[in-house]
C-alpha cells in the first residue's frame, strides 16, 4: 500500500477507542425524563392480569397501578399514560363508559393523581375504542360507518370528565379530522385552560398493534383504514401536523416509532412543540419474543430501539420498557 505521510490523517475509529470515549462523544443520549410509561388498568379484577402477547406488562387492578405509578416517579419517569378497559358489560355503541365520571379510567385518573400528585406527569387515553362494544374509536352512522363530527362531541364529553378527574395531558387518539380543537374548546370552555394535549398527529393504520388489542380488551370488528393513516403516505402527515398546531396542540406525536422513523425525523423538522413517539405492543414484543429465543441480547435491543427514536428528534417516548430503562439509565 502507497503511504502518504500520516495518510489516513483522518481517522474517526480514534473517537471509539474506549467506552469512556464512545460516552464522550455520544450525539444523543437517552435520559429517564425522556420516557413516558404506558399502563392499562382493568375494572372487576383483583389480581394483576398477564399480557400473553407482551410479557411483563399486565392489566392492573387500581392498586397495582398506584404502586407501578410511584416506581415510575422513583425511577425518573415523567409520565404515565393510562388506558381504562371497563367491564364487557358496560360496552355500548356510544361508548358511554368512556364519559361515565365514575368509569375505569376517570377512576385511575383520581387513583394516580392522589398517589403522586405532581411528581408525574398524568396522560390519559382520549378515544372511545375501549368502550365500544363495536371497538371502533368513534359512533357509527347507520351505514356502519365511524360518524366522524357525531364522534367530536363524545369526544368534547370525555375531555370534561377527564380533566375532571386531574388528568395533566389528554391524548385524543381517534384520528378525527378536527379532534384537537374541539378538545381544545370543551377543555376552555369547562376551565380547564392548563390541561395540554398530546395529539396523536401522525397515527398509522399498523399490523403492529396487534398485541394492544389483547392489553384493551379490544371487541374492534374490522378495521380503522378509514380513519388512521395509510402506511405509504407520508406528504400526509405534515398536513395533519398543520391542522393539529393551527386547533391548538400543545404536543404532537407518531404512532407507531420505528417503521415510521422518517416521518417522525420530518415532523421534528418542522415544529417548535414538544414530540413523542410511540413505541407500540407489536414493537415491544418483537424484541421480547426474539430475547426468548435466543436470537438478540434483550437488554441491548432495547437501548439501540430507543436510542434510534430518540435520534430520529423524539423528545418524548412512550415505551411499556419505561420504568425498567429508567432505573438503568
């Protein structure tokens, strides 16, 4: 080989040399205040349910939530986002569970925030899938379809009787066109001016949330290709972005994280509000079911996914790995 000089002069393997050195220059770091931990809590149980589909991750009963919520606190976690799954019973086509101020979710909502107060910040889910015997995330219209302007006035309901019960920040979830404003409005309206929303700008239509569906207790017929994002697009998501700063978000979010990494990257590009991702159950158990195999070293998968988000501009993630990641930090 030729030499010239010193050739090669440049030499960035000299910035990798050691892990103290690697530390050093890191561009980005994951930190427990980045993480946000989402829980779902289940009426009529007294004993934690498994998630077959999501190993560690269970339905609580409302006291193992309060104990998960103060771990997470201890941990560094800044958030928690709860998800309600009432009784089969109490489902209807109006999801009227969902507004009920004594509902599961408006009861963990008041169990959360008597525990921890202020030291966690309290999301809640703002979406009527839970509830609905149809499992669709808005009322349908006679033809079976999801009535989009009928479901913002459920909407404008369970945004009341969650602020109501100390949520800090709703997330309406539902991908309808218009959700953060009336969110906003009924939220003003009933004084309740410093609860934020987290709107969920960029939410695909995924084959990833499959394992979700088992934690909610899902009775979803069909599907939500009419409403969520289509996988191929994402032009389309700068546009909901657009809509959800100009009705009032205060947060933006992409859901699911790692296939949609590139959407994440240009919403982060192009904002000044605070941005999450996702990372959802089909992605959690990919890397769980993959560890039990043998095939990936867990531990380190699960840095490298969350490393990855953060490095494509989240600022926030909401990760079922949150409190765990949080203590190793």
């Amino acid at each position: 080989m030729t030499k010239y000089g010193s050739f090669p002069g440049a030499r960035p393997r000299r910035l990798r040399t050691s892990p103290a050195m690697r530390r050093m220059v890191a561009e980005h770091r994951l930190h427990p205040a980045d993480l946000i931990l989402p829980a779902f809590v289940r009426e009529g149980i007294s004993e934690p349910v498994p998630l077959a589909a999501m190993p560690g991750v269970v339905q609580h009963t409302r006291d193992t939530l309060r104990k998960a919520a103060v771990e997470a606190v201890a941990a560094g976690v800044s958030g928690i986002m709860l998800f309600g799954v009432p009784e089969d019973a109490k489902k209807d086509a109006a999801g009227t569970a969902g507004t009920d101020p004594d509902g599961i979710l408006q009861v963990a909502i008041r169990d959360v925030r008597a525990e921890v107060g202020d030291d966690l910040v309290i999301m809640s889910d703002l979406c009527l899938d839970e509830y609905t015997d149809h499992g669709h995330c808005g009322v349908l219209d006679t033809a079976g379809r999801v009535d989009n302007d009928a479901t913002l006035e459920r909407y404008a309901e369970m945004a009341q009787v969650q602020a109501d019960a100390g949520v800090h920040v709703v997330g309406p979830s539902g991908m309808m066109d218009g959700q953060v404003g009336v969110v906003r409005d009924a939220l003003d309206r009933t004084g309740h001016e410093d609860v934020a929303i987290l709107a969920y700008t960029a939410k695909y239509s995924s084959a990833f949330y499959g394992p979700f569906r088992e934690a909610v207790g899902s009775s979803l017929r069909g599907d939500r290709k009419t409403y969520q994002q289509d996988p191929a697009n994402l032009r389309e998501s700068l546009r909901e972005l657009a809509l959800d700063l100009d009705e009032g978000a205060d947060m933006v979010m992409v859901k699911p994280a790692l296939p949609y990494l590139d959407v994440l990257a240009k919403l982060a590009e192009a904002v000044d509000v605070p941005v999450a991702a996702y990372q959802i159950s089909g992605e959690y158990a990919m890397v769980e079911a993959a560890a039990e195999k043998g095939w990936i070293d867990r531990d380190k998968a699960i840095l490298e996914t969350l490393t990855g988000i953060k490095r494509a501009g989240a600022n926030m993630i909401l990760t079922y790995w949150a409190t765990e990641v949080a203590r190793g930090l």
